[in-house]
C-alpha cells in the first residue's frame, strides 16, 4: 500500500524488507500503513546500508497507535531467546526457531 500525501512518517527501516515486514504488522493491527518508495534498491551491493532505510507512513488518525507497536516491536527485536529443542540462540522478532523450527518460548 502506497502512503497517501498527508501520511506522517513513524519510522525509517533498515532496509525495504524490513519496512514491508513492519508496515504488515502495522496493517495487523487495523491500522492504516504504508511503506514510502525507496529509489535506491536497485543498488543493492553498491551502496552503503544506511542508504538503504525505507520509511513508513501512516494515516494522521493512526500515528500514537503506530509508535506504540514499533516501540514494542524494537523491543522484541533486541531481545534474544534461546530455542528449547536445539539451544540455539534466537534474535527476539524471530517466533520460530531458525535451526530446528521449535517454537519461541513466548
């Protein structure tokens, strides 16, 4: 979904991935979002990674609502947890375990 004009943007990603990953969670929860169009994609590889940091938008009405699931969703993100099955260590947005599948204490 492309932000509209009057969109106020909630946050910068660190890349278009991430910032179609978090619009959908923004989208999760009713709240309209969108992710701001990132000309530098195509050059990937060549530039340097802060270059690449997508913002997301989202309608003026949704805007305290919007901060409040980023703020918990960067708080997850920081948090690691450690798989029961494999003891593998997780980074804290992952639900699942990358090495086995086993699923996230929470």
């Amino acid at each position: 979904m492309q932000p509209e004009s009057d969109w106020i943007t909630v946050y910068h990603a660190a890349n278009p991935v991430e910032a179609e990953l978090v619009a959908g969670l923004l989208r999760s929860q009713g709240l309209s979002a969108g992710v701001k169009t990132n000309s530098s994609t195509g050059a990937i590889g060549e530039l340097p990674a802060n270059a690449l940091e997508t913002a997301i938008a989202v309608a003026p009405q949704h805007d305290k609502q919007a901060r409040s699931v980023i703020q918990n969703y960067e708080q997850n993100a920081e948090r690691e947890w450690y798989c029961q099955n494999c003891g593998e260590t997780q980074p804290g947005s992952y639900e699942i375990c990358w090495n086995c599948g086993g699923n996230s204490p929470d």
